[in-house]
C-alpha cells in the first residue's frame, strides 16, 4: 500500500524530473557547480513534498510545499544557466522545463487549497472543510484541483 505521498501526482512528477535530470545531467555531460546545484535541486523538491505531507500542522505542509517551489525554480534555473554556458540546447532541456511547468502549477495550488482550509483547529495530517465531517488526505485535495 503506497504511502500518503506517493499518491501525490505532484510528487510522482519530481521523481520523474529527478531521473530525467539524472540522464540529462550524464547524456549533457555537466560538470562542477552547475551538476552539484541541479542534482541537489532535484532531490530537494521530492523530499520536502514527502516530508511536508507527513506534517502534522497545515502551517508546516505550506512551508515545505514553499521549499520545493524554490527548489524546482531552481531547478529551471540550472538548465537555462546549462543553455548559456553552452552544456545544452533549448530544445535538450524541453522534456525538463515541460515537467518543472507542471510541478510548480501542482506545488501553486495544492499551496492554494491548503491556504483554504488553514484554521488554528485544524492540525492533523488530514484535513476537512469547514462544516464537514469528511477528512482529506493531500492527495485527495490534490484530486479535487
């Protein structure tokens, strides 16, 4: 049985921009800084989306969806930075940039549902909507939207 993360589309999509930023990262043979920084990126966003959705306050999920954010922007930063010094063409790094487009826009509103449903009673790792009987998992938020 999968655990709450896994169910995540949003989290399924980091580890596959992680194995695809694996092959680009050997097939453009990038080395040094620029390798350090996109291979520690890639591994970031997972990890905190995992790690946020095991949160049990709504407040700490936010803050760790906002890291892996950050860490996927940056992520689309190192491919253009891999473009400018010549490592990559625009057209290697589209199948990378097509999967950052989607991870941030899931990372955007799962953020924006989860802002929705912020109370100071609510600290579970399920939520409800106000009024409700009926608890979510983020991976049913994320259904939803």
């Amino acid at each position: 049985m999968p655990l709450d993360h896994e169910r995540l589309v949003v989290y399924q999509r980091a580890i596959e921009f992680v194995a695809w930023a694996d092959q680009f990262m050997e097939s453009a043979n990038l080395k040094g800084e620029i390798r350090s920084q996109l291979d520690r990126a890639s591994i970031s966003a997972p990890l905190n989306i995992a790690e946020g959705n095991g949160k049990f306050s709504i407040r700490d999920r936010i803050r760790f969806l906002d890291i892996a954010y950050g860490s996927t922007l940056e992520c689309a930063a190192c491919l253009d930075v891999s473009c400018a010094k010549g490592a990559a063409t625009t057209g290697r790094i589209e199948a990378g940039k097509v999967l950052i487009e989607e991870i941030v826009n899931r990372l955007v509103r799962l953020r924006e549902s989860l802002e929705g449903r912020l109370s100071d009673a609510e600290s579970s790792p399920r939520v409800r909507e106000k009024g409700s009987e009926e608890w979510f998992s983020l991976a049913d938020l994320e259904a939803l939207y």
